[in-house]
C-alpha cells in the first residue's frame, strides 16, 4: 500500500490488487474487525481532531467537547 498527498493535504491510499483479494475473501466478520482495528488505530494514532480535518464526520465529535 503506498499512500500520497494531494494539493489539499488530503491522503490518498493506493491498495494493491492482490490486498484487495485478500480482503474479498474474508468473512464478513473478519472484515468488520479489520475495520473496527483500523478506526481504532487511526484514531489513536493521529487523534480525533486531526481526523476532522480529513473527514467531515468527525467533527461533530471535537465540537460536542
């Protein structure tokens, strides 16, 4: 997976063919854990209002603080 910044400071995130197989194949439960990980690390990892700055969803979580 190779990631890229655009003109906008916004992310892009290239997955491979093979990654997308990958994750095609899993149950459906297992993807929904792999998701619910990711959130969570994401969220650990740069914070929510970081995160508002990319996705507009979670800025009703920074605004209710």
């Amino acid at each position: 997976m190779r990631a890229r910044q655009n003109k906008d400071n916004s992310f892009v995130h290239l997955i491979s063919d093979e990654k997308l197989a990958e994750f095609r194949g899993m149950s459906l439960r297992a993807r929904l854990h792999w998701l619910e990980v990711a959130n969570v690390f994401v969220n650990k990892a740069i914070g929510t209002k970081r995160r508002a700055l990319f996705d507009s969803r979670f800025e009703t979580l920074i605004s209710k603080k």
